[in-house]
C-alpha cells in the first residue's frame, strides 16, 4: 500500500468512525436520560471496567492494546461529559428519543 493508499483507506475508516461516534453518543444520551429519571450519577467505575475488559478482549493486535486502551479511555471520558451536560440541562438534550419531555415514562 502506498501512501496515498493509506491516507485514503484511513480517510474511509474515519467517515465510518464519525457515524460510529454518533451512535454511540446517542446511546449515552438514553443511557443519561434513564440516569436522570432515576437519579442515578453519570459515573459507573464497574460498568467501565466491563467496557474495558469487553473491548480490549475484541483486540485483534494485543500490540496495540495500550493505544486502545487510551483511545477508550477518551471516549468514556466525553460520554461521560455529555451525560454530564445532559444531566445538567446544559445542552437542551434531554436523554430521551426526539427530545421528548417526561418522567421515567417518557
């Protein structure tokens, strides 16, 4: 693979990786909503040792495992930030589907 090769399969892979990210914080923000109505905190030290263990488990190059790790430490870092600011009322989501207002209902 030449450079240009290269510079475009990871051109790829971030588009993929853009789409990835938002379903992810859309789930974080339904998992802060059900926190809210609940008023559970956003911090869950053993639901983030799970997330650990499961991904880095799902390594295909244990090599990589530190660099993965941090990379996962990032992005539990900002899911936890926006459950913050959502919990907060900071953003206007509200944790629930199409911003829908309500208790534990919906």
């Amino acid at each position: 693979m030449d450079l240009e090769e290269a510079r475009s399969e990871i051109a790829g892979i971030d588009r993929e990786m853009a789409g990835l990210f938002c379903r992810r914080m859309r789930a974080a923000a339904a998992i802060a909503g059900y926190k809210k109505d609940r008023g559970l905190p956003v911090k869950d030290e053993a639901q983030e040792k799970r997330v650990r263990e499961r991904n880095l488990a799902l390594l295909e190059d244990r090599t990589l495992a530190p660099y993965y790790l941090s990379f996962l430490e990032g992005l539990l870092a900002l899911s936890k930030a926006y459950q913050e600011e959502i919990l907060s009322g900071k953003n206007g989501e509200t944790g629930k589907p199409d911003g829908e207002k309500g208790g534990a209902e919906g």
